[in-house]
C-alpha cells in the first residue's frame, strides 16, 4: 500500500510519536509511507525511507488550505490512502479526496471541541478513535465505519529500579507546554510542598512555555524545576526520575502515560475516562491544586501514586496491525462502490 499521513507539525507530543512509530512499522511491513507536514524536529527520527512533503497543512487558513490540496491533488496515483491525524488535515484530506476520488481515514486522538471544525470527520471513509471515550463523544460525527484502535506501547529497552528516589524525589513532566496539559496546576501545587525535598524535570516545549517559566520564578521555584525542552530521549528521563506527573486536562488516551506504565515508572495521573481501564482506584481531579498537592504530597511520603497498571497494554505491532486491516477495509468498500 501506498500511505500519505498528514500531520500537522512534527514537532512533539503523543500524535507525532504515535505517527512516527506507525510509520516505522509500516515501513517494515513493505509499505510506501509519506509524511505531509509543516515540519519538525521528530523528522530526523524517521525510517530513511520516508518520503517527506512539506506544506502548512497545520493552519487554519482557507486559502492556505486550498493550496495544500492543489498540491497533493498533483500527486494522485502516487498514494491510496490519506490517512488525517488532526484537524486542520481533516479538512485537507476531505477536499483533496473530494477532488481525485481516493479514499480517507481520520484517527481521532483526542476528545475535540464538537463543533464546525471536527465537519469533516463524518464525511471520512472510516475513522479510527484511540479509545472508547473518545468515540463516545465524538459518536454524532463519525462515519458508520468507525473503529476503536487503542495505542500500543513498544517492548522497553530497560526498567524503572527506582533506585535512591526515596531520599531526593524527582519528579518528571512530559508533554507539549500547552494549558490543556496542566502544568501550571502542578506549579502551583508544587509550591505549597517546599518543605519537602523534591525536583521537577519538564521536557517539551510549547506556546505555554514563556509564561510558566515566569510562574516558576513567581512560585519561588526556579531552584527545583528545570525547563529541558524538546527532548528525544524520554525513556532515558523517566529512568532517571521518580515519578511522572500527567496533570491533562482532556485526552484521548495519554501516550506518555502507557510509556511510563511500560517501564513501571510511578504516575500521578489526572482523572480522565480514557484512563479509567487502567486504573483500580481513585485518580486526581484535573485542574484542582489542592488535590494535585494531596497527591503529590502522598507520592512524597511513599504511600504511592496513582493505582495504575500497565497490564494488558496491547503492543504497537498489533496497534499497526489493525490498521493495515482497516485500510484494507476502507479500499475494498471503495473499489466494490466504483464497480
């Protein structure tokens, strides 16, 4: 198969990782892959064999938006599959099979705004949700081929000891550095605990970033937090830390999350419905400080973090797996349509 994933930038976060592990393993089971996108530092990252296409497929513009379909129009017969992975692609991939006749798939990462904007996720050919949550909000505006295709994790190179992090907890965030994800209530509820002994390490980078390295120097914390940025070595990090922090505010799954469970890293995670299979007890009401400081000050104490298990994760082979099947799916019932 022939496959175009459009992303919007290709920067950071769980949908890159996600799509760059897709990539990877359709590469090695034979298939052509290219990559739309405005760009990013994840790009070096991918198989070699990646062809990569520039093109602002992540603004809102109409024009702009034209012009990614004017261009990708130009490659009919180059692709079989466009395969959306935001909203801003969403569109494109819709007009732009609108206008060459070829088929469309949409995964649903997350659980979107519902208004105008998510439109063309009806009109797909099929779409994939990442969880059951997720489907069941987006549910008035998904095709009738819809899947629930949740994210695998990757067999981990190494395990958490937790060695010595008792005596100096270090605490890790992973994310984009935006509001959705949080940060500021962890802040903020870090800053009530500075009688304890503790660190925090954030890695990403985001609009949000500038705005709470000031409420950490605010917070009087810039001696305990440190801003790393854009890392690409997070499993080293969360080796290295205690415990990882998931202070989201909405989430269709929580990639990171699986990737800490994976190695047996302890979370701290927001009380979000995607999580809810995971989990054996109570989680952490998202955007509330003072019970993110009751949480984190329990971790500090070492009565533990969230009741979390990685148990019964499916793998990325088989994440892979079921959507080569859907793809295959979504081709035959075009190819039985045209006939």
């Amino acid at each position: 198969m022939r496959i175009f994933h459009i992303v919007p930038e290709f920067d950071e976060g769980g949908v890159e990782r996600y799509v760059l592990q897709l990539a990877a393993e359709q590469i090695a089971h034979g298939h052509q892959v290219s990559l739309v996108t405005a760009g990013g530092k994840l790009e070096p990252k991918l198989p070699p064999e990646v062809e990569v296409l520039h093109l602002p497929v992540q603004r809102k513009n109409l024009f702009t938006g034209l012009y990614c379909v004017y261009c990708l129009a130009q490659k009919r017969g180059q692709w079989d599959i466009l395969h959306a992975h935001s909203r801003v692609p969403a569109w494109i991939a819709w007009w732009t099979s609108a206008l060459v006749k070829m088929p469309w798939i949409m995964t649903a990462h997350s659980i979107y705004s519902l208004n105008a904007g998510i439109t063309p996720f009806k009109h797909a050919n099929g779409v994939i949700c990442i969880s059951e949550p997720v489907k069941q909000h987006l549910i008035n505006y998904l095709p009738a081929q819809t899947i629930i295709v949740p994210n695998g994790v990757r067999k981990p190179s190494r395990l958490w000891e937790g060695i010595n992090h008792s005596n100096q907890p270090r605490f890790l965030f992973v994310g984009r550095l935006t509001r959705l994800k949080g940060l500021d209530t962890v802040l903020r509820a870090l800053a009530q605990l500075q009688d304890h002994p503790w660190a925090l390490d954030v890695i990403g980078d985001g609009p949000q970033r500038a705005e709470w390295e000031t409420l950490t120097a605010e917070l009087n914390l810039k001696e305990r937090v440190a801003f790393h940025g854009f890392r690409d070595d997070v499993e080293d990090w969360m080796i290295r830390s205690s415990c990882l922090l998931f202070p989201s505010r909405h989430e269709g799954m929580g990639l990171v999350v699986l990737e800490a469970l994976n190695i047996g890293l302890p979370v701290l995670a927001s009380d979000l419905e995607p999580l809810h299979p995971l989990t054996s007890g109570p989680l952490v009401s998202p955007g509330d400080v003072e019970a993110w400081r009751k949480g984190i000050e329990k971790v500090l104490e070492g009565k533990g973090a969230s009741p979390l298990s990685a148990e019964g994760l499916p793998t990325f082979e088989e994440t892979a797996r079921k959507t080569e099947e859907f793809y295959r799916v979504i081709l035959s019932n075009v190819s039985e349509t045209a006939h």
